[in-house]
C-alpha cells in the first residue's frame, strides 16, 4: 500500500500513481543524497515509464518554526528541483524496448541514461538510474485495512507482504551534497506532474501511509464521511498546502489519528476540543533528512521530528531507508504514542532486500504474481 493506489484517479491513471519515496544518506559516499521514487503498482519488466509525465524530486532547506510548536521544521528557500523526462519507448517486441531519460539539475544541467540500464547514467553531480524493480515496500497491507474495518488491532505473527514479487517502475537519483548549497537538514517531495506548456500535479508524495491509512478512512470523520479526499490532497503542494481544502485535511486527520490512537485501550496523544497534536506534524507531508549524518538502516524514520517535539536533539539521519521497516515504527509511534511495547504488522523485512550500492532497489521479478482486478 504505502502510496499504492492513493486515490480513485491513481487507480484510473496507475502509470502516474507513485508507490513510494525513499530519502537517505548514500552508504558508500556519505557527501550522497539518494533519492528513490517508485510508481506503477504491480509493474511488468516489459513496462515503460510515461513520456507523458514528468517524474519530480523537489528538496528545500529546514529551518527551526517559530515557537517550536507541533511542527519543529518549516520548508525555507531556496528550492532545489531535479526533473525526469522520458522519451516514447521503442517497441522492438511487447516485451521489449528501448527508452531513454533525462534528468534536470538545479542549475539546468542535464544527464542522460537508458531505461534498464544497471549502470544508469551519470555527470553534473548526478547519478540517475530508471526501470523495473522488485516492489521494496514492507507490510501486511489486507491486515492494515482489517483493523481500519474491524476497529481492532488485526495483525498476526508472522504475517506477509501483500502480493510479495511485485514490480514498480523505480527512479533512482543520486546527488551530490554540493548541489543543495549549503543545506544539511532538508524535506523531500516526489511528484507526478503532467509534461507539456501547463504542468498539473497529479500526485505528491512524503511520508508513507499519509494517504491510505491517515487520510482514507471515511467512517470516522464527523464532518466530511462522504467526501474521498485523497484526490484533492494529491494535487496540493506539499511545501504550501492552499487555503481551501486544509481544513477538511485536518478534520479527516484528526479523526483518524484519534482511532489508531484508540487501538490499544488507552489515550496516549489527548486531542484539545477534538484536534489531535500529530495533526500538523502529519500535514507538514514531506521526509526530514539530516545529510551530515551517515546513513542508518533501521530506526531513522521519524526520528528527527519525534527527537525535536521532545526537546532533545536528534541521533540519526531521519529519512527513510529502502530497508527499513517504516511501517511498526508509524504502527507504534501513531497508536502507542513510543510507549511500551511496540506494534508490529507480522512483516520485518523485504523477501528480497534492497542493496547498499547503485541502483540500490532489487531486480524486478521476472514473473510477478498477478494483481487482483479492480471493478
């Protein structure tokens, strides 16, 4: 799930519909900042990306908020925005092609690759690589959805990845740190946008899980049960949300954060006249990375803004790494507020983990399981 199919138009258009975003310092050059969007649920290794689309990564500067109230970090300036564009696919069979990209620096550099090559392409201070990978998302996604219906925790031990071997399209850029100026402390966005004269947003995409689990539940929102809002979140900035929509996201948020937190018996975040305070913190949708740490596997997601709410400084590089299984920690973080015993989904690790050099992502299965039909 993560980002899988957020909404009825990423169901309608799944080319445009990204899957995941993964930020972390580079294992090997720790001067590296690595960025990995995935999109396409349920990929086939004969699937091209769009030359329809443009595949955006958008990273800007933190800097402390004012008062430090719910949201520690507000995005500052400048922004730094590294666009990928494909050329049409050359079909030399259905189950053959060839395509090529092109990645957009800062300062209007330009690197070329080849879709599927291993190696990728490189120069200007990027290293892009572009094509079907196994699916590295960790969680029992069915399991997930029965406790939002169910109203109790459903999660067994062990439980399995939902359709494990599937494929997504995977976009792998690699930056040098001198690219972002001076910046250490930065947010990452991804996003699909429509190419052409007038670019539409399609889809954003920050933390996991914002979507489907804290924004897609309907039964709980006393103010908008009727209203499918991912859609209508997709198309926001993730930096700015517009005046408009921001306070049904808020309504929805604060509803659906109260249930999870629910799940265990116990209040471990009190909301104030029905707000919930993880409620900014969630709405500020974007991953925070420390690129002066080095990278960490495991533990970092999150790390950075739960250490800055609790008034300590931070250990880790925060981000989310393509190993790590982001899912218990928003699981325990989100129901037990970090408090006892920690909630797991049954799932720990990818049957096929990713690797700690370029490209990174694992191979694409060559026979995917079958996705279900959707009516």
């Amino acid at each position: 799930m993560s980002d899988h199919i957020s909404g009825p138009r990423a169901l309608a258009n799944p080319i445009a519909d990204i899957t995941d975003l993964f930020a972390f310092p580079s294992p090997g050059r720790e001067a590296n900042l690595v960025l990995v969007m995935n999109t396409l649920p349920f990929a086939k290794v004969s699937d091209a990306f769009s030359e329809g689309l443009i595949y955006r990564f958008r990273v800007r500067p933190l800097k402390a908020a004012p008062g430090g109230d719910q949201v520690p970090f507000v995005p500052d300036s400048p922004e730094f925005v590294f666009d990928c564009v494909f050329s049409e696919p050359a079909r030399t069979d259905p189950q053959n092609f060839e395509q090529e990209g092109t990645c957009t620096t800062p300062s209007g550099d330009t690197v070329s690759f080849r879709v599927n090559d291993e190696g990728g392409g490189s120069g200007h201070g990027l290293r892009v690589f572009a094509g079907a990978r196994w699916d590295p998302f960790i969680l029992d996604a069915p399991a997930a959805l029965k406790t939002v219906a169910s109203g109790q925790l459903a999660f067994s031990d062990p439980g399995a990845i939902y359709l494990d071997g599937k494929n997504v399209l995977g976009l792998v850029v690699e930056i040098d740190r001198s690219l972002l100026g001076d910046s250490t402390l930065v947010a990452v966005v991804a996003e699909t946008l429509t190419r052409g004269v007038f670019n539409v947003r399609i889809e954003h995409v920050g933390r996991p899980e914002v979507k489907n689990l804290l924004l897609g539940p309907k039964q709980f929102d006393p103010v908008n049960q009727d209203l499918e809002i991912r859609d209508l979140y997709n198309m926001e900035n993730a930096f700015h949300i517009d005046h408009g929509y921001e306070n049904a996201y808020r309504a929805r948020l604060d509803a659906n954060l109260a249930f999870w937190d629910g799940l265990d018996g116990k209040t471990d975040w009190p909301t104030v006249r029905g707000v919930h305070p993880l409620t900014e913190l969630v709405l500020a949708d974007f991953l925070v990375v420390d690129i002066a740490k080095p990278y960490q596997e495991r533990g970092s997601f999150l790390e950075i803004e739960l250490s800055a709410r609790q008034g300590h400084p931070h250990e880790t590089c925060g981000g989310r790494a393509l190993n790590d299984d982001v899912m218990d920690k928003f699981f325990t973080t989100f129901i037990t507020g970090g408090i006892g015993p920690g909630i797991r989904d049954g799932v720990d690790a990818s049957s096929r983990p990713s690797s700690n050099s370029f490209p990174y992502l694992s191979p694409p299965n060559p026979d995917p399981p079958v996705p279900p039909e959707h009516h």
